[in-house]
C-alpha cells in the first residue's frame, strides 16, 4: 500500500494477529464505511472469514458497525 497510515492506527495494528492486521488496515484505508463483502473483495478473502474479522474488531473496541437495512457496514473507530 502506498498509504502513510496514522501513527495511531499503526500502533493498533502492530497488537493485531496478521489476519485481523490486514483486514483492519483495509477497513481504514477504504475510508468509508464498508460491508464485509467490500473487505473481502480488497483483500481477496472470503466473506464469512473477513466478516468474523470485523465482528472481533468490533468487540475489540476498534470498529464499529452499524445496520442498514440487512446490510452491516463496518469503520475503524478513530
């Protein structure tokens, strides 16, 4: 990635296991909130794996999610 990511998010992700790591950088450098299909789609794993990923940086206090309709759609909380 070219992306100069924040010191803060640096710091966070660096405590991440790689396969959250990956997909909470992804979130962040999509710069919207996003579905675990957009995630899954950027870092070209499948949706059910990216989607418990997000769910445990949720838990983690490091992402939000919101309920649009059936849709969640998930962003890194700053």
């Amino acid at each position: 990635m070219t992306h100069q990511l924040p010191r803060e998010i640096l710091e966070k992700a660096v405590t991440l296991r790689n396969s959250v790591r990956k997909i909470y950088i992804a979130l962040y450098t999509n710069g919207k909130p996003s579905t675990s299909t957009e995630i899954a789609q950027l870092v070209g794993q499948a949706r059910a794996h990216v989607n418990m990923r997000l769910q445990q940086l949720v838990d983690m206090g490091l992402a939000s999610v919101e309920l649009r309709g059936k849709a969640k759609y998930f962003e890194v909380k700053q």
